[in-house]
C-alpha cells in the first residue's frame, strides 16, 4: 500500500488530492454477506452454522476440492450479515458458489447475498453501491 | 459518468401479490429495470382444432402492477421501470405465425423459445422477436452453432440464461453451467443476458452476484456488466425497433412521454408562444388577453401529472403496420 501525497513540504496551503492504490494484488478478498433462510430468523445464526453452510455451499458446486480452500468467518453480525475471507484468486468460485446455494441440508430455501466484496477490510466501511445519480 | 440501469428482463408472471414480493426483492437489492414474463407454452391449438380452442393470450395491462404499488417501487428507485415480456415455446416451425399478431405485438418484449435445431434456426435468422431462451436446464439436444448465432447477433437478437432453476437442484445446476458455457464459448460472450426468472423472492440474487455468475460462465468483467446493464437496454431497443420499423423519426402521443422527456413540449411549446407573440404584434387586433391566460394555465398543467388531458394540445399518433 503506497500513498502519494501532495508535498511533505512545509507550505501546507494547496491540498492536492490524494491517491491510494496497492501495489500490488491482495492476497485476501474480504466479503460481507447476508444469509436469508426462508421461514427462519437469520439473526439467531451463530458462528458454527454459518461456516458450516458456507462449506456446504463450497462442497455443493466445487467438490471436495474447491472446498478444501481455507475461508475464514471473521465475524457474525447479528443481523444475519458475516464478514468472510476468502483467498483473492478463488474468489471468483467461492461467491459463485455462495450465489448458488438454494436450499440447506434440511431441505429449507436459503440465499446468500454478497452485500460488499472489497480486497481491505476497512472497505466494507463504506459501500458505494448506495450511491445514486445526482440528477435522480 | 451515468451509473448503469441494472435489469431482469424474466420474472414469471403469477398473482398479484406473490409478483410484488419478489419486485420488492428485486428493487431492494438493486435492479431498477424489470420485465414481468407471461410464458404462453402453446401459441397455436393443436391438429385437433375442435377440440382445443387457441390459448388466450392475456393484455400485457393485466399482468403488470398497478400504478399504486409501482409508484412505491418507484420512491425506493426513481427510475424504476416494469416491462411486459411475452415468451412462448417454439414445438413447431409452423406455428409462428401468431407472434405477429396484435395481441403479442402489445407487449414490450417478444421471446421464443426453440426446443429443436428447425425452429432454433427459425428463430435466428427469420422470426422477429428480441430475446431467444433455450432451456438449459437439460440436454439441449442440437448443437449451437456459431454462424446461426452470430446471424441472431447481428439481426440484434440476445440469447437468455436463466440462473433461478440452478438454485433448486444439483443435476440441473451442472446442466446450466455447462450449456451457458457453451453459448458463451460460441457466441463469444457477446449478445448474452442474464436474468433470474425468480418466482419466489428468495430466488433473486442482487446485479453484482448476477456478474460473478456471469465471470463462471465464461465472461469477462465488461460482458458480465453488460450482460444485466447494456444488453437488456439494447433488447428494449430492438423492441422499440420492431414496432416502428427502420426510421430515423418516430411520433408519440403528448400523453406517452415519460417525465425526463418533458422538455420536448416545453420547447416546442415556447418555439409556438414565440410565433404567435410575433403574429399577435403583427396583428394588434386579436385579443392578447385570451393568449396569456391559455399560456399560464398551459403551465400549470405541464408540472402536474396529466399532460395528455388539455384540450388544446395537438395529439399526434402514427400508426405503423
């Protein structure tokens, strides 16, 4: 991660924009997803059955292979919403299979629903999928 | 830079009420552009015409919601937009000859859905519709082959992958991964769109899992996008095509503009206050009274919703056969 600023010289008058960009890929996506189950509150999920369907969803589309991939549940909001780490290269396949998951081993109808995919974490702060035009 | 219009062009039209929950969904996750589809399986009666009468086809005003619980959809999103979708299933090359009826012709979109390699080539080349949808959810039994594709291309005719039906069950899943593969491999990801066919709310996935989707069939990050967002105003195009033929003007009724395009009248209004202001000078005799009072009143109206009720007006209307 590099920051280019405008000058670190004294006269502090001009603030320039700044830029941040990374230098190179992440090795780590960050997703926060919200889980819905159909006729069930999502809010009483906790961690256990959280990573366990997400491994279901992982087993169901990509085999014992693709579900070998580590991930890793950081946390568990209460709202039925956790943050997920995923390795950047098989991001792709993981959200694909989270996307395609419909129902849960006990037969109920389930949806995951990526809300923010960001490789920083302090991405998830903000999400910018809110935003709407100007003229709207 | 505008942000894009994201779209799903199949929801199956059901009851009321269950249509308005998963429009709900759809709206709260993202998609401002929604097509409600009335699948009719067989457009024409069959050999025995006696005993089967010709399926009713219903006007697209029944199966689209009110304006009470649109204007709802439109407070989350301003520039919420439902669209009629009529699709039909393609058994015979004979039985085409109904799409062109009016009936059909009223509805936003016109799809088919070709089940054997005669009517799939029909369809690509000759019938006149805007989206065709194969059934991936088994054996498509005929192979796609890419000159017949890049024909339907090139007429402006999208091809359809519907995701919902992979959420329900596994062997159906494999099925439709590795046919949009294929239509994806050989069309070269271009005249693709994505689209859910949700009937129940929890079936719909937000615009930016729809693109994720849309990078394991084979697409790239840009066709992906373009999958819900450009293509689906392209296939709204074309249909706007086919119902005015090829034509560089088009005419509406005053009472058909939407509200961004106002400002037609507006300026055409002002263009003709102008002229008569000018005749008016010329001619002192007529009253000018009468003019003003027409013009505020003119004004009054054009900020309130209904456009179309003044007398004075002048409604044009083409008809194009």
């Amino acid at each position: 991660m590099k920051c280019t600023t405008a000058a670190e010289n004294s006269n502090p008058v001009p603030v320039k924009p700044t830029n941040f960009y990374a230098e190179k890929t992440q090795s780590y996506v960050y997703l926060k997803t919200s889980l819905t189950i159909e006729d069930e509150n999502s809010s009483e999920l906790n961690g256990n059955q959280y990573k366990f369907l997400i491994l279901q969803a992982m087993k169901e589309t990509l085999g014992q292979v693709g579900a070998a991939t580590p991930v890793d549940l950081l946390k568990v909001f209460g709202d039925g919403t956790c943050i997920i780490r995923v390795p950047s290269r098989s991001t792709e396949k993981i959200w694909a299979a989270l996307t395609l998951y419909g129902s849960t081993p006990s037969g109920k109808r389930c949806a995951f629903r990526v809300i923010h995919a960001s490789p920083f974490l302090l991405g998830l702060a903000f999400n910018s999928r809110n935003h709407r035009d100007a003229t709207s | 830079m505008a942000l894009p219009i994201y779209a799903d062009l199949n929801i199956p039209y059901q009851s009321a009420g269950s249509i308005q929950e998963v429009l709900d969904l759809c709206v709260d996750v993202g998609f401002e552009r929604v097509a409600i589809n009335n699948v009719v399986k067989n457009l024409q009666s069959g050999k025995n015409k006696k005993q089967a009468a010709k399926p009713q086809i219903l006007p697209p005003t029944q199966i689209l919601l009110n304006k009470s619980s649109t204007d709802a959809l439109k407070a989350q999103r301003p520039k919420f937009q439902q669209l009629s979708r009529f699709t039909t299933i393609l058994d015979d090359a004979a039985n085409t000859h109904r799409l062109g009826s009016p009936e059909v012709q009223a509805y936003d979109i016109i799809a088919v859905q070709p089940t054997d390699e005669k009517t799939f080539q029909l369809a690509c080349s000759t019938l006149d519709v805007d989206i065709i949808c194969l059934n991936f959810t088994e054996n498509l039994g005929f192979s796609l082959k890419r000159p017949l594709i890049k024909l339907a291309i090139k007429r402006g005719i999208h091809f359809e992958i519907s995701y919902s039906p992979a959420l329900k069950d596994n062997s159906v899943k494999r099925n439709i991964i590795s046919n949009a593969l294929t239509l994806i491999s050989v069309s070269r990801g271009k005249g693709v769109i994505i689209s859910s066919a949700a009937e129940k709310p929890i079936d719909v996935r937000s615009p930016w899992d729809v693109m994720n989707l849309g990078k394991l069939f084979g697409l790239n990050q840009t066709q992906a996008k373009d999958a819900i967002s450009r293509n689906c105003r392209a296939v709204l195009k074309h249909a706007e095509a086919r119902k005015t033929c090829k034509t560089v003007i088009s005419v509406t009724a005053a009472s058909n503009l939407r509200p961004d395009e106002r400002w037609i009248l507006q300026t055409s209004r002002t263009e003709a206050i102008s002229q008569q202001k000018s005749i008016t000078q010329d001619n002192p005799e007529s009253s000018s009274e009468e003019d003003s009072s027409d013009d505020s009143e003119d004004n009054e109206n054009m900020d309130s919703e209904n456009v179309h009720d003044q007398p004075e007006r002048k409604k044009l209307k083409l008809d194009v056969s």
